[in-house]
C-alpha cells in the first residue's frame, strides 16, 4: 500500500484536490476527498470536475495495482446526486483484467453511502 501512495504523490492535481489513497491490492481501490467550499461549483454543489478527480485517481490505483504502468484511455461518467460537503467515497473494481486493456468500474458514494456517481473507464498497459 505504501509504495502506490509513494507513487501517486506525483499525481499533484489529484493531491491539491484533497483526494487521499486508503486502499489498493491487486483489482481494488478505494479513495475518498474531503468536500469543502473549494470543491463548490456557481450552484453550490461539488463541480463535476472535482468528482471525475477522485474517480479518475481511483482507477489510476487499481489500473496499476498489478505493478504494470497503465493509463487511462477512456472514460464515461454519470452524475446520479450532487453532494454539497463532506467526504466522498470512490471504490474502483477492475471488471475485467486484460494484460493490455483492463476495464474498471469506479462508484462514489457519500458519507450515508448514497451511490453519486458511476464511471467505467479502460486503460492501456505499457510495456
């Protein structure tokens, strides 16, 4: 686990967002951010983009749970509820682990655990 923390403290956008690794092992990750005012978009709810940051560093941890440097080459979200503050929850499962393309399912949950968002997104491993 200490070594995908180590890793992902380069993701410095993720990090400025608040987002915070609090598990990885091969096929699962989980991460989750603080909502505060910064996140907040004109209509008073947490910006699509700050949501898709935590998702998207959710999947980059499982993407790379199997120790082969993957990125991501697509993405598709869907916004469910909006969340005003606290903390958010993504979950990342790789659906399907193929040695060049894996597909991950990524959900974002809040503190009740009200489903937010879903995502699936596919990477490219490197050789």
């Amino acid at each position: 686990m200490e070594k995908y923390k180590e890793f992902f403290k380069a993701d410095r956008f993720a990090a400025h967002a608040g987002v915070e690794l609090l598990e990885v092992k091969p096929g699962y990750a989980r991460a989750r951010m603080l909502v505060s005012k910064e996140h907040l978009n004109a209509g008073g709810v947490c910006q699509g983009g700050a949501l898709f940051t935590l998702a998207d560093l959710a999947f980059a941890a499982v993407a790379n749970s199997h120790d082969q440097l993957t990125l991501s080459i697509n993405a598709n979200i869907t916004f469910l509820r909006s969340v005003k503050e606290g903390y958010v929850y993504a979950d990342a499962i790789e659906v399907f682990n193929h040695h060049r393309i894996p597909f991950i399912e990524i959900k974002l949950t809040d503190e009740t655990g009200e489903l937010i968002v879903v995502m699936t997104s596919s990477g490219y491993r490197k050789k």
